[in-house]
C-alpha cells in the first residue's frame, strides 16, 4: 500500500507541479489574437513557475516570434538552421550574408526564403 501512495503523491506533484511546459502547435487553428494571448499566457505561466516552456510554432507572426527567449529554426527536411536567443538571429543571419531587418522573425524573412524557398 505504501508503494502505490508513493507513486500517487508523485504523479500528483507532476500534475500540479510540473518540471517542463510542452505544447506541440498550441497557435493551430486559432486566429492572430487568440494566438498571440494563448503564446503570452504559455510566456507568463513558465516564468512565474520558472519551469522551461518547449513548444513548436509554425511559422508564428512576428508579435508572436518576440514573445520568446530562445528558438530552433527548422529548414526543409527538419535540417536545424539556428539555435539560440531570439534577439542574436538577425546577426547570426547577417554574418552568414542574409540580411533581415532587426526583431524580425527569420522565418518570414526575404533573404532567408530565397535560400529556403519552404519558408513561405
């Protein structure tokens, strides 16, 4: 009996408690407001529990994109093009030769989709 307590205050603390927010496209099907409050809402929930927030957006909005600290930048074939802080992109981009404007989401911009013609 006190196995089975023990794992059911364990699963109990995970539920309440969790180590990790994951969330697989939470933005799909939702329109540009209802997205942006819903990425802003994951934003907030993860800093006040100071739990690290994993999710995968779809080519999300630039007000969307400036909302997180840290991404992956997938090319075509899941081939990782960036890793890293969000505010360093557009000069990692730069010193590559592909130049986006400042704070501009590298997935929406021109230089980078005339290499990567999937980014659309």
């Amino acid at each position: 009996f006190h196995n089975l307590l023990d794992g059911f205050l364990k699963a109990l603390e995970l539920i309440s408690a969790p180590k990790v927010f994951l969330a697989d496209e939470p933005t799909t099907g939702l329109d540009s407001s209802q997205a942006h409050h819903v990425v802003n809402l994951m934003a907030r929930l993860a800093k006040e529990r100071n739990i690290p927030c994993i999710c995968s957006l779809h080519q999300p909005r630039t007000s969307i994109w400036k909302t997180l600290d840290s991404f992956i930048l997938l090319a075509p074939g899941g081939k990782m093009i960036y890793m890293g802080e969000r505010q360093d992109a557009t000069d990692y981009f730069a010193s590559l030769g592909f130049r986006c404007p400042p704070e501009t989401n590298p997935a929406e911009c021109k230089s980078l989709k005339g290499c990567f013609p999937s980014l659309k």
